[in-house]
C-alpha cells in the first residue's frame, strides 16, 4: 500500500507543540504499515537534519509557503474564504499532489491538520474515488473561531461553517481526537462520511516519570504548553493575576513553574521568586515529577487538550476550565473542573488536601 501524508508543519517525536508530535507519531506508525511518502506545507524553512522521521519514509517533499499565498483564494471568492482552513493553500500545490498522486500511484493521500483539508477539492476533481482521502482532524475549526475574540470572529464565522462541511465531505474517512469531536460534527455537519475516534499516545518522557511522597513538593503549581501559542500565554498572565498572586498575597506557600517553548519577554519578565519561567525543557518529567498541582486556566481554544491528558496520566491533580478539559475522560479523582474565578478556592482546597472535582466527557487516551 502507498500513501501520502500531508501535513503543515514539521512532525517531530519531542517538537514543542503537542500536535506536532502527535503527527509524528501517527506518521511513524503510518510508515510501519505502508511505503509512505510525505509533503511538508511550511511557513518557515526546513533543514534536512531537523527531518527525524527521514530514514522511516520513503521521500520527503517540502512546500514553502506565506501569509500572501491566502491573497489569491480571497480576491477570487472573498465570500466563501476562511483563513484558518485556507492558511496552507495555493493552487500550484494542488496541482503539484495531484501530479505525485499520478506518479507514484497511491492508494491513500492524508491530510492532517485543518489547513491541508482544501486540496480534496483538486484531488476528488482529478481522481474521484479513485483515490482515498483521509483526514485528520486535531480541532474543529468553527468552533475555535467563534471562542476567538477578534475580527476573525465576526468576518469569518459563516465562510468557515460552510468551507469545513464541505471539505469534510469530501473524506472517505475522518479521525478525530474525541467523542465529543465525533458527536459536534455529526450534529453540525449531517453527511461527513466514517467518523472515527483514535487513540492518543502517551509521549515518550511520560513513561519515565514516578510521582512519588519524595519527589512532589508541596505548593509547586505546573503551567505546561507551548508559550508561542496565544492562548497558552493569555491563559498564563490570567492565571497569574487573578489567582497565584491573590494565593500568595493571603500567604499560601506556592511557587509557579512555567514550563514551554519560546516563551515571550512578557512572560519572562515574570520570572521570580515565585515564578520560574524555563523555556524549552528537552526532558520535562521532573517537572511533573515534583508538582503539587497542575493548572489549565484556558480561556479560548477547541479541541482535546494533550497538556490536560499529559498531567493526568503523570497522575498529577489537574484544576482545569472547562475549556481546558473538552473531551477528556477521568475518574472524577484527579481533574478539578471549574471557571476561572472558583481557581483560588480548588486549588486552595486541595493544597489543604481536600478534594473537588467534576465529571467530563470521554476522549481515546493510549498509555
């Protein structure tokens, strides 16, 4: 069997967003089953060596692409343009999978991640059902733009509705991350073909880390995500004004490790006493190891959130907003949900050694 996989950023087993590494692991197993070939669809460039999955594949194609690609799809049809689905589009690369699709004769082309989901168009116009689409959805993009607060929201909100049922139409099989993905899906979008909810693997670092009585340090709170991301860093400055310094002001003994990539001078400025802001940890288990409590003050966002997933198969407590928590199944032992403004008291609470806690619905979770 060949297949191509298609993705919009670099997959790597230790990359510092959760999704890429899901996309890695998915594309390292794919190669296991199949002669796989993969497109990279990348803002930024891409050195060979940063290539990790280059020995398991059979090639390897890189497409450079800008922000000024989105200018032609929207001059052509400004009312029916959605900049999250069409964010990696441009009509030569279409045309270019198509020729690959041609040549080298595959059975399955996937299409990982939103933004690659337009080229079904060029592939069901060229091939038919001749060719199977699969599509990997790690967010439903309606829903993250109508949590956004910007202008995003107001112009883009019905042209993303009808572009995201259209394109998922076009799959003969749609992976998702959750039940609760599945279920708003089946409810939005009426005719997208063979739903199916697949499992998300544990990363590697998670399997060597033993929470014990001598590695967890009372009142350590762990912040764990990616600090380029928006909502990440939004979520952290919210977290540390309107709870941990309240908690440390009323005298609660707390120390805040801030653990994720790239984070902004904003955010190393809170460096302190108090606060630590690493950066990029290659290995964070000891972090997780020595936390009291982990945090998840999302305030926007969709999807399944793996900083959620990852805290709690480490068997750390976890005080989560709902957002935070979307998709999630637990015991109802260790995920606190809860909005923003009941923080202080749970994790107050548990400090103490009290417990609270709230049930979520389920997602597919492989340890």
């Amino acid at each position: 069997m060949k297949q191509l996989f298609v993705t919009p950023f670099l997959p790597q087993k230790n990359a510092p967003q959760a999704g890429h590494r899901l996309a890695y692991d998915y594309l390292t197993r794919l190669s296991a089953e199949a002669d796989l070939d993969v497109l990279i669809l990348s803002r930024v460039p891409i050195d060979e060596k940063d290539i990790e999955f280059r020995a398991s594949v059979r090639n390897v194609y890189v497409e450079q692409v800008s922000r000024f690609d989105m200018i032609p799809p929207f001059l052509a049809d400004p009312r029916n343009f959605s900049p999250r689905l069409l964010s990696r589009y441009r009509k030569s690369i279409g045309a270019f999978i198509c020729e690959l699709v041609e040549k080298n004769r595959y059975d399955t082309v996937r299409l990982e991640f939103s933004q690659c989901f337009p080229y079904a168009r060029e592939l069901r116009e060229r091939f038919g059902h001749r060719i199977n689409i699969v599509m990997g959805v790690h967010d439903v993009q309606i829903q993250a733009v109508l949590r956004v607060k910007s202008i995003e929201g107001w112009l883009f909100t019905r042209q993303t509705f009808a572009l995201e049922q259209q394109l998922l139409k076009l799959a003969d099989k749609v992976l998702v991350l959750s039940h609760k993905d599945a279920q708003l899906i089946n409810g939005l979008y009426p005719g997208v073909h063979n739903l199916q909810v697949v499992t998300i693997p544990l990363p590697a670092f998670l399997q060597g880390v033993h929470r014990s009585k001598d590695t967890v340090k009372k009142g350590n709170i762990l912040f764990w995500g990616a600090m380029q991301r928006r909502e990440n860093e939004e979520a952290l400055l919210n977290f540390v004004d309107s709870t941990f310094l309240p908690l440390r002001r009323r005298g609660l003994p707390l120390k805040l490790f801030v653990v994720g990539s790239d984070p902004s001078e904003r955010v190393k400025r809170l460096n302190s006493d108090d606060i630590c802001v690493t950066g990029f940890v290659e290995n964070p288990g000891q972090y997780f190891e020595s936390a009291d409590i982990g945090v998840v003050p999302l305030l926007s966002g969709a999807g399944v959130k793996l900083k959620t997933l990852e805290m709690l198969a480490a068997k750390l407590p976890v005080v989560s907003t709902p957002l935070g928590a979307e998709g999630i199944e637990h015991d109802g032992t260790l995920l606190n949900v809860c909005e923003i403004d009941e923080f202080p008291g749970v994790i107050e609470r548990l400090y103490n050694g009290g417990t609270v806690s709230v049930s979520a619905p389920s997602v597919a979770y492989q340890a």
